[in-house]
C-alpha cells in the first residue's frame, strides 16, 4: 500500500511541473553568450593594453629604421638628411568601443529577456462577470 501512495505522490509532483511553466535556462540565451564573452575580452584587452601598447611602438620604431636604411640606401648623396617621420600608431580604442558596445547591448538585451519579459496571461472568467 504504501508503494502505490508513493507511486501516486511523484506522478501528481510530475504532472504539476509539467503543467507550470518553465523558464528557460541561462545558458541557453544568446545573449548570456555575447554577455560572457565580451566581458571577457574587456578583461583581456586592459589587462594586454601596456603590452600591446609597448609592442606597438617598437613596430613603429623599427617600421621608421627601415624607412630611414631604404631612403639612406636610395639617395647615398645627402645620406644625413632626416625625412620627416609619420607617425601611424595603431591603437586599441577601437577595440574598446566595439567590445563596449557589444558588452552593453548584450546587457541590456539580457536583462530585457530574462527580468522585463512579458508572459501571456490567461483570464478566466469569475462568478462576478456572470452577473453582467
């Protein structure tokens, strides 16, 4: 006897979460996704900055020696004339812009879909609206 009560205590705990409705995982959302990652490759590209930063100016030096070893190798007559130097420099603000703008609109697409979601609600007629 005491099987059956059990038996009949999980079928009706089953068919009630059944019949709720369920929420769909926080993993399963695209923009969790976006969220995580851009977030972490804000975390990445600060923490990289001083090396990207340091990596790019030696590029830089070396891109204006070669610049300098050509032009000097081209005109051997005037070999101490210095040409001006562009400067190029490559910076990381772009980046931080486009994570940034990714890293918000997930957020934002996030919370819209996981706190301001509306649900359908069903309205069943009461005793009361029998009356009209």
């Amino acid at each position: 006897m005491e099987t059956a009560t059990v038996i009949n205590t999980e079928t009706e705990n089953s068919t009630t979460a059944a019949n709720a409705p369920t929420r769909p995982k926080l993993v399963e959302s695209v923009w969790f996704w976006c969220y995580l990652f851009s977030t972490a490759a804000l975390i990445i590209l600060f923490s990289m900055q001083s090396k990207i930063n340091s990596r790019q100016k030696n590029e830089q030096r070396n891109y204006q020696a070669r610049q300098q070893t050509y032009e000097n190798m081209t005109r051997p007559d005037n070999p101490t004339k210095l040409t001006q130097k562009t400067v190029y420099t490559v910076t990381t603000t772009f980046l931080f812009i486009v994570l940034g703008i990714a890293f918000a609109l997930s957020w934002f697409m996030l919370c819209r879909q996981r706190f301001f979601k509306r649900t359908a609600i069903a309205i069943e007629p009461t005793s009361s609206s029998k009356h009209l």
